[in-house]
C-alpha cells in the first residue's frame, strides 16, 4: 500500500461492490483508510474487500439496501460500534432510468427516487448522528452532471441527479455547525458497468451507441472509475477542508461547449 491521505479515516461507501465505488474503496484503502465496503451486491462487495485485503489494505463488506430505514440504520450502528467513528460516508449508490417524460412509466420514476435520492437522504441520516457526536465528517453524495445540463430520455435520472445536488447544499447548511463538511461529486459518462448495461439497453448496436456517447465529450473519451475516484479522494482528505456545499464536476467537457 502507498499513501497516507486518509490515514486510519473510517470511510463507509455504499454502492462500492463494482464500478465507482469499487474504485474509491480500493484507492481509499490505498491511502490508508479502514473502508467499510457497503453493498446490496454481498458478493461484489466480498470481492472488493478481498481485492483490498490482498494489496494490504483494510477493509470490511456489509450488506445494506439503501431504501430501507432499518438497514440504513442498523449498518451505521454496526460500524461505529466497530470503529468507534465515522469520518467518511460516500453516498454512491444508484442506479440508472432511461425514458423521456412519456416513456418513463411511473413505477420506474419511483424507483429511482427511491434508490437515488431516498437512499442518500436514508443513508446520511444513520450516519450524521456519529458525525455530530465526534464534530467532525465528510459527506459525498454522488450527483452527476446531468443536474446541470438537458440530456435526452433522462426524466428520472435527471430529477433524482438534480435532487441530490439540492440536498447536498441544504445539509450543508444545517451541519456545517457541527464540523461536518457535506459535497457532491457531479460525473459526466464513467465507463462502468452500470453504463455498459444502459448501453446495451438503451441501443440496438452497443457498439455504436458508445460512438454516440464519446461524441458529447471534449476529451473524445469516456471518463474510467478511478478518475471519479482520485476526485472523491480529494473531498474525503483535510485537503478539501475548506470546500463546503459544493458540486465537483467530473465529466470531460460534458457540460462545456464544443
């Protein structure tokens, strides 16, 4: 292992079994977290850890379903019990909705409020408790920077990504008396798996919807995990002590112009 940004930090991140928060588990450990690797996935969050643990790092699997208030719960209570702190929670967990307002039935709408935005709102509340009783966290809620910008058949994701960044401004202002930083991280297209499924949903030739996608970037590219990861790095260390209710954009030119 290398690095000491985050050295004995406790950081919890959901939604870290595969993609951007497999990523940041990894790169978190590396820099000398003990990460709490939180899936509804137990497997690909064994696997994470297992990944993590064979590199030298430390780090532990838990399952939880962010909708659900008990889970939330209880896995807050499971780690403080633990670690005797919380000082990270990585709010990543979601999952896609594809569809204009006519297309999108409403039980797909409620879905992904449910999981996107009920899960960040669920999730923060166990935690920030821990939080205010130590004086002290750092809290990064994934957005995207769809919340910023119009983007075709993107009625649910775009209203869940847009209610995050709102919340996450609106939590910094009730916790900021109480040493707790809360951020948000706003990526453009990430080559995941959560992306090679909408891919294949969304386009009768995968391949040439990937053409379609890597058109809108300034960089000609898709961003990788790890590029999301080095930037939610940055909001969980001391470096970002100074940077409060803020959206960090990810997107390689996604919301500039071209």
């Amino acid at each position: 292992m290398s690095g000491a940004r985050l050295q004995d930090k406790v950081c919890l991140i959901t939604g870290a079994g595969s993609g951007i928060g497999q990523a940041t588990a990894r790169l978190f450990a590396a820099e000398g977290a003990r990460v709490v690797v939180a899936d509804v996935d137990d497997r690909g969050a064994k696997a994470t850890v297992a990944g993590i643990r064979k590199n030298g790092g430390d780090a532990i699997a838990e399952h939880v379903d962010v909708t659900d208030e008990q889970d939330t719960v209880a896995l807050a209570a499971r780690v403080a019990k633990r670690f005797k702190r919380i000082d990270v929670l990585f709010n990543n967990a979601g999952i896609s909705g594809v569809g204009d307002v006519l297309e999108t039935e409403p039980d797909l709408f409620d879905r992904v409020m449910r999981v996107n935005v009920r899960g960040v709102y669920l999730t923060s509340r166990a935690v920030v408790p821990y939080m205010i009783k130590q004086k002290s966290g750092s809290i990064i809620n994934m957005s995207s920077c769809i919340a910023e910008i119009g983007l075709a058949r993107r009625v649910s994701y775009a209203a869940s990504k847009g209610a995050v960044l709102s919340m996450t401004k609106s939590m910094q202002v009730d916790l900021a008396q109480h040493g707790i930083r809360v951020n948000a991280l706003l990526p453009g297209t990430i080559l995941t798996p959560f992306v090679e499924r909408y891919l294949k949903e969304s386009y009768k030739d995968p391949a040439e919807g990937y053409a379609s996608i890597r058109k809108r970037q300034l960089t000609s590219e898709l961003g990788r995990p790890d590029d999301v990861a080095s930037a939610a790095l940055y909001l969980a260390s001391d470096e970002s002590k100074f940077v409060m209710a803020s959206g960090l954009v990810i997107d390689g030119g996604v919301s500039g112009t071209k």
